[in-house]
C-alpha cells in the first residue's frame, strides 16, 4: 500500500482542544492512577490514564462523540454505519443513541459477547460477519449506497484522531510534562491523537505505540516508510487486531512517534493480573498493551516521569477465568 505523502485536513493540537470542548459534557474526565508497587518494580513514576473508567469502558467514546457531534441534520437523520472488533461499535452506538442517532453495528461473528449484547444495549442494530471469509468494508458500502448512512471508522479519520487524543491532552493537564507516553495501538487513532497533544503541551515527552508480536504491521510500517498489510492475526489483544494502519494515523505517526514497540500475548496476561491483584481493576488484552511496553523496557525509563494509558476495560468474565487459570 502507497501512503499519501501528504493529506489535506491532517487533524491538529488545535483539533484535540476544539474536541475536548465539543465532547465536555458528554465524557467522564478518567481518573489518572498511581502505584507504588508499580514504581517500586518499574523504577520510574507511572501515571496510569484509566479510560477503563471512560463510557462503555474504552477511549473510543471520545472520538465516537466528537465524530458524531458534527453530524449535519442530514446525516443525523439517515445514520451512522461502523464496522467494529468491539468497542468502536459499542462508542458509536452510545454516542448516537445520546444523540438521537439511528446505529447499524457490522460486527465480527466471534467478538467478545460481553462486547457484543453491550453493543445491543446501546441501541445499535448489529449485523454479523465472518472475519476470516468476508469483507465488512463491503458489507458497510452497501448500506452507505442503500441508505444514505454515514460511515464512521474506527480511526482513520480526523475527527476521530482528534477525539482520542483528548485522553492524552487530559492526562498531561492532570499531570504536568511527562518524560514518556506509552500507548496501544491499533489502527493508530489513539496514538495520533496523543501524539497531537503529546507534542503540544510536552514536546520533550517521548511517546511510543505499542502493538502485539501477532499484529505488528505498524511496527513493520514504520520501518518500511509504508503502509504494510498483514494477515489476520491471532492475538488476544481483539482491539490491536488490525491488518493496517491509516493514512492519517500513519502520517501523524510517522512524524511525531519515537518508536513502535511489541509485546507477547503472555506478557498482558501478566499485566491484566498485575491490574486486577494490585491495582483492582479489570483492564482489557489491549488495554495491557503500554504497560506490558514499559516493563519490558524499564531499564531505559529509570526515574523518569512515564504515563501509560489504559485505553479499555471490556472483557468477557469468562475468558478472564481462562486467561488467569
Ligand atoms: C481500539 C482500541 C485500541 C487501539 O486503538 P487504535 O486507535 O485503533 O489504535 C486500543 N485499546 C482499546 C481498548 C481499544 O478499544
């Protein structure tokens, strides 16, 4: 895949602020978390962004939000359209159902129940797929073309950058300058947008995506100078599951990130029991993704300010019985 070198409307800092406005009175400001036992291990200060704790358990509310927020009455009226692992699906149909939005939810077959009946419960009608035999990009075209619905994605659009990187801007008001940012990544909608306000209001802070091993193709993006896609793949981490980045996400990332790290489905296991025995929180597979990242390289964050953020908490109970047998 060609990435554009250069993209009109590239969401800016200015975007983020205007979000964090727009999105005020609908999403919690998440509490910033700190452990003892997690600096005594790691070294550093950790400030953890719980977006566990954001609407429907994950970020992804915010950007859904500021998304759907700047509807015009047109498209208010004929609906928005997503395709989604989870909880895309679950933030747009919140945020449309506060907005008086008409929701349809493509979904994979095999996503998580507890993702799937919250997706019902938000008013969102869902429509299944396969997503190892057909393509939901398809399947979503067709009710763009049918009945003139909106389709949001889930993080290759400015509007959507623009409102994950609220979670960042909020942190670093919580916090002050930090020394390093850890994030999952995905598709790369939370990392551009913290990287907008990352670079705003901390410009010596670096920050870092982190991906799973399985799901590595911003990793290999970076490297290559590209856009590169990969196989479906098999991780734990069902919100990191994306074949590739997106033209805005890679464009941003490629400008202002660090680096892109990776981590082992065994080391979230690790970080989700780490979460729920001492921090009491139950954190999602991909929600694990920075803080697996900073215990691994901790040796290069000694006594530095880290903010990792916990970007969800949707997990089935009973594959957290699996996951911690
Ligand atoms: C979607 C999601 C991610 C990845 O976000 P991108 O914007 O696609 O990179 C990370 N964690 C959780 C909990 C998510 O739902």
């Amino acid at each position: 895949m060609d990435a554009q070198t250069s993209l009109p409307n590239l969401p800016t800092y200015a975007d983020v602020l205007a979000a964090a406005e727009r999105i005020r009175p609908y999403a919690l400001q998440t509490p910033v978390l700190t452990s003892r036992t997690a600096d005594a291990e790691s070294g550093a200060q950790l400030f953890f962004k719980c977006e566990n704790f954001q609407r429907m358990g994950a970020f992804k509310f915010r950007g859904a939000m500021n998304t759907l927020a700047q509807f015009s009455a047109i498209q208010r009226q004929a609906g928005v359209v997503a395709f989604s692992s989870g909880n895309h699906g679950q933030a747009i149909a919140l945020a449309a159902s506060i907005l008086g939005i008409p929701a349809t939810i493509v979904m994979p077959h095999d996503a998580p129940a507890s993702k799937i009946a919250a997706t019902a419960g938000y008013g969102g009608k869902i429509v299944h797929f396969d997503r190892y035999t057909e393509d939901r990009e398809q399947i979503c075209a067709a009710f763009v073309e049918q009945h003139g619905m909106t389709l949001v994605p889930p993080f290759d659009h400015p509007d959507e950058i623009s409102g994950q990187g609220t979670a960042a801007l909020e942190l670093l008001q919580q916090t002050g300058p930090l020394d390093a940012l850890f994030v999952s990544l995905g598709g790369g909608g939370l990392l551009a947008g913290s990287l907008l306000a990352a670079k705003a209001l901390a410009p010596a802070c670096k920050t870092y995506g982190v991906e799973p091993e399985a799901a590595n193709d911003a990793q290999q993006s970076l490297r290559a100078g590209k856009i590169v896609l990969i196989a479906p793949p098999r991780t734990i981490a069902d919100g990191a599951q994306t074949q590739h980045v997106g033209h805005y996400t890679f464009a941003i990332m490629r400008r202002d990130v660090e680096d892109i790290l990776t981590v082992s489905d065994p080391e979230l296991i690790d970080c989700m029991r780490f979460y729920a025995e001492r921090m009491k929180m139950i954190v999602e597979p991909t929600g694990c993704l920075s803080l697996a990242a900073v215990r691994k390289h901790k040796q290069q964050l000694r006594g530095l300010r880290v903010g990792i953020i916990v970007s969800g908490g949707n997990v089935d109970l009973s594959r957290l019985g699996q996951y911690f047998a």
